[in-house]
C-alpha cells in the first residue's frame, strides 16, 4: 500500500468507487425483489414510472404485493375490491398495514356507473374520481412511496381517450418525479393494441414483463427487464417461480 493511500485512509476519506456505488444506491428504490434490485444496482431509480406487464397465469398479483413491501403504498385497485385484495394478502401473510386503498372498481360500478346518464359521462367521473386521489396523494406532503394500478388496463378497455390516460399519467410522473417516489402501472400481456401498448411504454421508465414456461408439468416464469431509463439494456432473462411469494432460480439465460 502506497504511503498516499495510507494517508488517505487515515484521514477518512472514502474511496471514489465506493463513493459512486453509495451515491448510486442513494438515488434508487428498492422493488421488494432482492434479486431485481441487485440487477439493477440497488433498485429502480427514483421517480420511476414502471410498466409491468404479464398474462393471469404469471401470477402477477404476487409481484405487485411484493412492490408494496419496501415502503408506503398507494393501491389503486380495479378489477378486484379492496376487500378481496386485502383478503388475499391475509390469506398467504402479506401485510397490507403500510398500503392505502383507492378502490376505483366500488366507486366505478357502485356509484359512477349508476348514476350517469349521459355518453361518456361515467368515464369522465372516473378520471375525477382518480385525479382527485393523486391530489390527495400530493398534499398528504408523502414522499418515497410506491403507487400501483392494479391494473391499468381496465382504464384502457373502458375505451378513455389515449390523450386523457397520457395526462393523467403525466400528472403522475411530474409527482413521481418530485417526491422521488414510484409508480407501477400493470398492464394486462396479450390484451391491447400493440400501438396503445408503445403508446404507454414510451411514457414509463422502466419496463418489468414476466413470461411464463412449461416443461412437462412444471412452470417457472422469467423476468425481463428491456427498459431502464438511463442505463443500457439488460440482456439476461431472471427465472423465478411463484407460489405465495417470489421465489428466485439461480438459472439464467440470455434474452
């Protein structure tokens, strides 16, 4: 060890590499998934809008209940009530103590669906309903939060015009942005327009997509991850299978 280096140890100076690796780490949001986040250096990078993608028999409902582990959540829930979400996390030891409900699917056909009358009225009151949570959202002063859409697809197939979605999805990412915080939007694989699917690609960050295989009579699914704002693509497929959490398969291939 050279004498400068010495002397730079004793005075406590940090190492410029390590330095970089702690800035680094500084600037990301864990996933909940230890393996994701070591691919990625640490995490997703703050202010991150992610698109995650999969078919029903990925199981994807699991990946997002493990995305609300690292820290507070907003959930807005469509398909299902909160209830039952709720219910289902109980059911295989998720804590949803830390998570915040909007069920969008109540209001949506409890209220809004009952009570409009006119064409496009009831998309309308929707799009109020949920920019009306964001701003709650955003003068609750929350930062390094993870919101979720589960799932976002329901909004497209509701026929919401494209240019409405991108707005409310631009209010979002400026918020995101601002607090350093995250938001998951899953989007159902096989089901829209490949045009509509670009569409919101190009507005998200990062892109997650779980595919599923089947050898014989068992299935694992592998995780892509084709898009990380900033960083070069990664080329590896992570393997995974999915029970009641995610549990990971030290196997890999190229992707």
């Amino acid at each position: 060890m050279t004498e400068d280096k010495v002397e730079t140890e004793a005075q406590g100076e940090v190492p410029a590499a390590q330095e970089n690796a702690e800035v680094q780490t500084a600037n990301r949001l864990q996933t909940g998934l230890p393996i994701l986040d070591r691919t990625l250096n640490g995490g997703i990078p703050k202010g991150s809008m992610v698109y995650f993608t999969a078919e029903p028999i990925a199981q994807p409902e699991i990946f997002l209940f493990e995305f609300t582990t690292p820290r507070k959540t907003f959930y807005f829930t469509t398909d299902k009530s909160a209830f039952n979400i709720e219910r289902h996390m109980s059911e295989i030891a998720f804590s949803y103590e830390q998570i915040e409900f909007f069920d969008v699917r109540e209001e949506f056909y409890g209220n809004i669906l009952n009570t409009s009358t006119e064409p496009g009225e009831a998309e309308r009151r929707l799009i109020e309903f949920i920019d009306s949570k964001i701003d709650y959202i955003y003068t609750s002063g929350e930062s390094n939060f993870t919101l979720v859409f589960d799932n976002f697809s329901f909004l497209i197939d509701l026929g919401i015009d494209v240019h409405t979605l991108k707005s409310l999805l631009h209010k979002i990412y400026e918020m995101d942005k601002e607090r350093e915080s995250t938001c998951y939007l899953f989007v159902l694989k096989g089901v829209h327009d490949r045009r509509v699917e670009v569409i919101f690609q190009n507005v998200c960050d990062v892109i997650f997509e779980v595919e599923v295989e089947k050898k014989g009579d068992k299935m694992s699914s592998k995780i892509s991850i084709p898009k990380v704002r900033g960083i070069p693509p990664i080329l590896e497929y992570i393997r995974c299978k999915v029970s009641d959490r995610i549990y990971i398969d030290t196997s890999r291939d190229i992707a």
